[in-house]
C-alpha cells in the first residue's frame, strides 16, 4: 500500500477510543481487580480493544509485505476467528468472557457493516 490509508486511520483511532473507554470504566483500577458491574464494560472494551490491535497488527503487516491484500477479507479472517472462539468456547466462560468476546466481535463487525452473530453464553 501506498499513500494514506483511510481503513487503518480507522482501526488505529477505533483501538484508542477502545483503550480511552477501558481506562475510564476502570478508574484507575488494574483489570485484574475489577469485579461485579464493571467487570462486563471493562471488559467489553478491552475486547473491542484487542480485536482493534490485532487487525492493526495484520493491516501493517500486509502494507509491508506490499501484495494486493484484500483489507476486507483481513477483517472478515479476524471477525470468523472471534465468531469461532465465542462459539466454541467452552473452558473461558461467564459473564465477563463473554462481554470480551462481543466487545471483539461488534469493533469488527462495525468495520464489515455486517450484524454480530450471537454469542451464547456456556452455563
């Protein structure tokens, strides 16, 4: 890829407002020691947060390997293994995964304009 490119200025600023939105839910607080209420948002946002990372990650290695990469179907690879990891995930279960899973899941679904699969929660 040459010149700006208007996909990855989206994901980087989508990344930060995850980040900036998983600070304030945490207030200050390591994640690690969130419980109860704030857990299911933190989470969510450290999900959005992580997805927005590794489709960076894959954006920038795809402009560096410099091959036609369909910047689409990058996001779409990621959306199925974030789908497929909520669907079969059965040993990282409750509440708190599950906001992880749907924050990753709707951050990516909104950069595919296509509704987010379900996720089911494991009792």
């Amino acid at each position: 890829m040459t010149g700006p490119d208007p996909l990855a200025d989206r994901v980087l600023a989508a990344e930060r407002s995850a980040h900036d939105q998983l600070t304030a839910a945490l207030s200050g607080a390591p994640l690690c020691r969130v419980d109860g209420t704030g857990t299911r948002s933190a989470k969510h946002w450290e999900g959005r947060s992580a997805a927005m990372a590794e489709v960076r990650r894959d954006l920038t290695r795809a402009a560096r390997a410099e091959a036609g990469t369909d910047e689409q179907a990058i996001i779409r690879r990621r959306l199925a293994e974030w789908q497929e990891r909520a669907a079969t995930s059965t040993l990282m279960s409750g509440p708190a995964w599950t906001a992880y899973l749907q924050g990753g899941i709707s951050a990516l679904t909104e950069l595919v304009d296509e509704e987010p699969a379900p996720i089911v929660e494991h009792r």
